[in-house]
C-alpha cells in the first residue's frame, strides 16, 4: 500500500509538470515542421493539428525485471521508455525513434544531464539543409532547440556515445521513427525523467 501511494505521488508529480506546460502553452510558441521545413508559431487559443496516443502518456505500469529500482530501460520497437520503480511496476513513457537512436542497442549509464541542452547539427545535416550553417558552432538552447527542455547524455565507461534521450519541440513525434535524433520525448516527460534519474543510472536500450 505505501508503495502504489508513493507510486500515485510520483504520477501526480508528472501530471504537475504537465500543469506547468500547460500554462507555458497559454503563450504562442514555434516548432519546426520538417514538410515545411520552417518554423512555424501556434495559437495555443486554435485547435492543434495533432495529438498524442493515450498509451504514450506517462503511466505506471506492471514491469517484470530483475533490473533495480532507477534503471531506465528502452524499448525502440515499441517507442516505449520504463523508469523502474519497485515491485515489479515502472512508469512508462513514450518515445520517438531518429535513425542514430533505432539502430543501435547496449547498456550505457548516464553519465551527464542538462537543462536546455545547446544543439550542434552534425556536418553531414548541414550538407543536407544548408541553412542550418549559422547553427554550425552550436544553437542556444530554448523552446526552437530540436534537444528540448532537458538531455541525459548515455556514456560507455568514460566515453561518450553520442546517443541522448532528450525533449522535442516536435511533440507529434512522440511514438515515430523520425528521420534524425537519439530517443526522444515530450518535454513535461523528460523534464519529469531528469528529475528523477541520477548520474550513473543504468540505461538498457533494447
């Protein structure tokens, strides 16, 4: 019984940040849309043209692991990301797939976090979109930055992959496979996760 209250209190913690996002939605804010290939700016007051699949939003659910509480572990075919709780339970996210994130697997820690993560598009994406050069030193990070509110950046020993699980301003993105990224997820969700998750917690990606 304590456990499902604290497992409760962690859901209403996830549900309070979702407020918070909520209010920042009342201000009009941008997203890139990759068929326009331009920023766009939404009316938060007009209807959106998507929405996200109830299974991707956050949720405890029964999850058979011998993994200890605090693992996160990624499922990429189902677009789904477990932060291990107790008794045999863990709360589930759902997530977008990019290339770099879909063909890969392994277990890696956690081996630095950020809030508002900067963005460095790589050289063969700037090839790709030229416009993206005035990027080519880094983009601040902020409501355009493509990385989200928040980055967990998975290391291998002392080094570090490349692969992030980070927030999105492309929250449609949210149970994909998109064209570019590591694991991506909404940004109330990865503000949530970052809070909970230490330096050197394990992360299995499947």
């Amino acid at each position: 019984m304590r456990f499902l209250e604290s497992a409760r209190a962690v859901l209403l913690g996830v549900a309070a940040s979702a407020v918070v996002a909520s209010a920042a939605d009342a201000l009009p804010f941008r997203y890139y849309d990759p068929s326009a290939r331009a920023f766009v700016t939404i009316d938060p007051q007009q209807p959106r043209q998507w929405a996200i699949d109830p299974q991707y939003q956050a949720q405890v659910v029964s999850f058979p692991t011998a993994e200890a509480p605090g693992t996160v572990v990624i499922d990429t075919q189902s677009k789904f990301l477990y932060y291990v709780l107790k008794d045999q339970l863990a709360i589930r996210y759902g997530v977008g797939v990019g290339k770099e994130g879909f063909g890969w697997s392994g277990t890696v820690r956690v081996g630095a976090k950020q809030e508002w993560p900067s963005w460095t598009p790589p050289a063969e994406m700037i090839k790709r979109r030229p416009e993206l050069v005035e990027y080519a030193g880094g983009m601040p990070g902020g409501p355009d930055n493509p990385l989200g509110a928040r980055a967990l950046y998975l290391f291998d020993g002392g080094r570090d992959t490349m692969f992030r699980i980070h927030g999105t301003n492309e929250p449609w993105s949210i149970g994909q496979n998109v064209s570019s990224g590591c694991i991506r997820m909404l940004n109330e969700h990865v503000t949530e996760l970052h809070r909970m998750v230490r330096i050197g917690a394990k992360v299995i990606v499947m």
